[in-house]
C-alpha cells in the first residue's frame, strides 16, 4: 500500500490538511505500507516562500513523519512536482496523439468575451468549435500558434453523452455526466502541468494505491478517471476516498482559514505571519496545545471506532482505523472539546515532562528558572491547566514577585480585626520550625489557629492573597513552601501593611 499526502505551498496548512495527512498516515501504517509526501507546486504564481517548510514542520510536530519526500528521498522522486516538468510534457503529447487533447489558443480577453456573452459559459463539447484551438483552426494557422508558443494550452478533450463513474470507498459510487465536465486544461502556456494531469501522472508513477483527499475535490475525480482511461491506466487506477468536510463551530459550512480569527480559535497547526500583523494566525502549538491532543481530536473529526472510545494514542489510532469507519457527514470543530483533549493530556504528563514542555511559554525573563522549580510549579498547576500557556497566564506570583494584586477582594476580607491577626501570624511564621511536607505546615498552622480562636475564614483569604493576589490557585501552604519562610513572610508583609 503506498499513499500520499499532497498539499500545495500556497500559504498555512489548514488544519484540515492535517486530518488529511493523519488518515494518509494512519492507513499506510496500519496495512505495513508508505506514506509519502509530494509537493504540488505546479501553479507558481500562487506559490508562498516558506510555504514548503511550514508543511514539513507542521507534519513532524504532530507525528506525521513521511518516509519518502522532498528532503528524505526515495526511489519515486523527485517529489516536487515542478522539479518533474518534463515528465508532463511527454504525457500532455501522449493525450494529444491519441485524440484525447488538443492545443487551444484562446486569450484572456477571448476566454472574458466568452463568459460575458453566457454567464455560465464552460469550455466543453457544447462550447469548443465556437473558440480558437486545433480543432477549429486549419493545419497552417495551428502550425503558425505553435510557432509563436503564445496563449498556447493542452486541453482534455471530454466528450458528450458519456457516464462517468467510480468507486469512492467512503461514498460508494459516484457518477458524473460528461456534459458536467469541462474541457481542463492539462498544460499551461509555460509549460507547467496543472493540478489534474500532474497529480494523476504522479499517482501513477509513484505507484499510489490510496487517495485521501478531502470532500472538494470529489468533482475533480471525474477528470482524473478520464485521465487513466485515455492513458490505458485503470487497472492501476488508485482507490479514492473523501474525506467529509470539517465545519464551522457553529455548523454552519465549511471550516476556512479566516474562521480562526472570526470565532477567535487556532485553525492551523502552527502561526502563520509576523505577530501582530493582519495576516497573522495563531496555530495550536502556540495556543499551547499537545500535539498528541491535536492529533486524538482531529482523528474524530470524520472518523470513530464505533464506540464510546475518544481516547487514543497514535499507536492506538494506527492500530484501530479503517475506512470503514470514516463518515460522510461533516464533523464540526468544536473547540471546547479540543480543549478537553489538551486538558486530559496535560493531566497525563508527568511534572518532569510538563516542565519541558511548558518552558518555552515563559516570558524571556524567567527562561533560566532552574528545572526542579519548574517542575514543582507544574505540580501545583497542573491539575489547573488547560493550555500549555496557562501556567504562567494564570499564576504569574509563582515566577517573579510582579504580579496582580485583586484589591477589591483584600478589602472586602480585611476586617478590623485583621491587622492584629496578621501581626500574629506573621510573628508566628517567623518563630515557626519550617517544615518539608505542605500537610506538616497545614497542621502547625490550623493548631495555631485553634489555639488562637481564629476562625479560617479570617486568615485563610488574607494568606492566599498576601501571596498569590488573588483567591485562586494552587494550595496555600503548597506555595507557602515553594516559596520558602523568607520569600513568604516577605509577600504577606509587604501586601498586608498596605491596609
């Protein structure tokens, strides 16, 4: 089994093409075959500088490594398409020799006259002998075109009054009327393939037994069945299977790139831009996402087990999916459960591993915190973490002592008796044999109080803000010792003689 994962530099990879890329991947690993990466870069004047590296990075941070493509090799190369041009001239003639192509060669202004006059023009059967190609002009006006290599393409030619069909995997069959389907161009005027004729010469070079795509290039898939006719291909013809679109949050219609910024939600795997620019797009890593949560939650996007199970590792995913179970209905992106995901994964990590991963979230100033504080921070703020960019967000009075102090809540706790309980304390602290374990410190502290005739509620909230700013977190006397007896008397001194 051979399968490919082929996108097109054009810019960011969407997040659906990494759904695309991990049911390519999963396949091909579950039936022992390859997975394969081919750059589609035929139409270069969409092309985007640093498109290609994007890709190859997204696919790496999520897992998805190929074993052949551009930067790896492999005996199929090369594996981007416009490092292959010669190879689609020789089959853009095949076509033309065996009837199955002609050469046009309309202008821009002759194909804009054309669809002034009809709307809902379409270069087919119907519309071929009104334009300027080898089919309409004579043997000497054909050869004098081709001179002058101006305006000159290589269209398939469809005929009218056929069925077309094939087998989708996920669909079933699929049937197109050939009086549907226009005339596509096959060769561009600068020699470049388009996207139908170079991706079916490539599938069938390199040997593709699987294509995954998404739902929109179903239409497509007529001219490609045409494709391996003319060429006497279709017993090698691959299986193809779309996917279902992924929708918008709230359902409706498709997932675009420009829905990140509309519903405020990561749609690209990683940023794309220069931040703080308009055409900036935060992606999941940078929103602080785990790549494994990443992959588990797209993997449900379109797919299941046919269960409850929403759970999987990607070792799990290889060895559990199949076609059978993919779906034709949409699947909305809910973001709420992508959370979800990350949440359980963060839960998952050890404090060690959480450390690392959390670290390059820090601001610049606190990137030499030593690895044993971190990782107690993560200890105690893990089982509040949603994102990997929470732990410093929500509890910057663990890293610097630069943080929010919530005024309105200390007044709303501070009584009149609260100065002398305070001073108390604070005098208690000081005396106090430190100890090691949070539950020693929480006993000393609650004994004292008894004895003292304070109720919790008068001294509990004053500590928690004295040290932190703010009624949530973590437990008290957890950051009382992480902080340690100096750094802690230090914080409640300095918040409390404020009142």
């Amino acid at each position: 089994m051979r399968v490919r994962f082929a996108p097109s530099p054009t810019g960011a990879l969407h997040i659906g093409g990494i759904r695309t890329a991990l049911y390519n991947y999963l396949l091909a690993k579950k039936n022992g075959g390859s997975f394969i990466l081919r750059i589609e870069d035929t139409d270069q004047t969409r092309f985007v500088a640093g498109a290609e590296q994007y890709i190859t990075e997204a696919l790496n941070w999520c897992g998805l490594v190929p074993m052949e493509g551009p930067d790896i090799g492999g005996e199929y190369g090369p594996y981007r398409q416009s490092e292959r041009k010669a190879i689609y001239s020789d089959y853009a003639i095949k076509l033309m020799e065996s009837g199955h192509a002609y050469y046009a060669f309309d202008t821009a202004n002759d194909l804009e006259a054309a669809r002034s006059s009809d709307p809902n023009f379409m270069y087919n059967s119907k519309t071929r002998m009104h334009m300027k190609n080898s089919l309409t002009c004579n043997q000497a006006v054909t050869k004098e075109m081709l001179e002058k290599a101006e305006n000159v393409v290589i269209r398939l030619k469809v005929d009218a009054g056929h069925k077309i069909s094939f087998h989708d995997a996920i669909r079933g069959t699929v049937t197109f009327d050939s009086e549907q389907l226009d005339d596509k161009v096959m060769l561009k005027s600068d020699g470049m393939p388009t996207y139908h004729l170079a991706n079916v010469v490539d599938d069938y070079l390199m040997k593709i037994t699987h294509v995954i795509r998404g739902e929109e290039w179903l239409p497509s898939t007529a001219h490609h069945v045409l494709l391996y006719t003319a060429f006497g291909w279709l017993e090698q013809m691959p299986t193809f299977n779309h996917l279902p679109l992924i929708l918008k949050p709230n359902g409706n219609g498709k997932l675009s790139k420009r829905d990140g910024a509309k519903f405020g939600i990561p749609v690209f795997p990683l940023s794309w831009g220069k931040l703080g620019a308009e055409d900036y797009f935060e992606g999941f890593r940078e929103a602080g996402f785990l790549p494994e949560a990443v992959v588990n939650f797209l993997s449900l996007l379109g797919w299941n087990l046919g269960n409850d199970q929403e759970l999987f590792t990607l070792a799990e995913l290889v060895d559990n999916f199949s076609l059978d179970h993919v779906h034709k209905s949409g699947a909305r992106f809910d973001y709420d459960k992508a959370k979800w995901f990350n949440q359980f994964y963060i839960q998952h990590l050890s404090d060690k591993e959480l450390a690392l991963r959390v670290r390059p979230f820090l601001p610049s100033k606190f990137q030499d915190i030593s690895a044993d504080s971190l990782t107690s921070i993560c200890e105690m703020m893990k089982p509040r973490m949603t994102t990997l960019k929470d732990l410093y967000v929500t509890a910057p009075y663990l890293f610097g002592d630069e943080y929010p102090l919530d005024q309105e809540q200390l007044d709303k706790k501070w009584k009149p008796e609260s100065k002398q309980i305070a001073e108390d304390f604070l005098e208690f602290i000081h005396n106090h044999n430190w100890p090691k374990i949070p539950t020693e410190l929480e006993n000393d502290v609650k004994n004292w109080m008894l004895e003292q005739q304070i109720k919790p509620g008068d001294l509990m909230p004053l500590i928690r803000l004295g040290i932190a700013g703010t009624t949530q977190g973590p437990g008290i006397f957890e950051m009382m010792l992480f902080h340690e007896k100096t750094k802690t008397i230090e914080r409640l001194s300095s918040c409390w003689r404020k009142q």
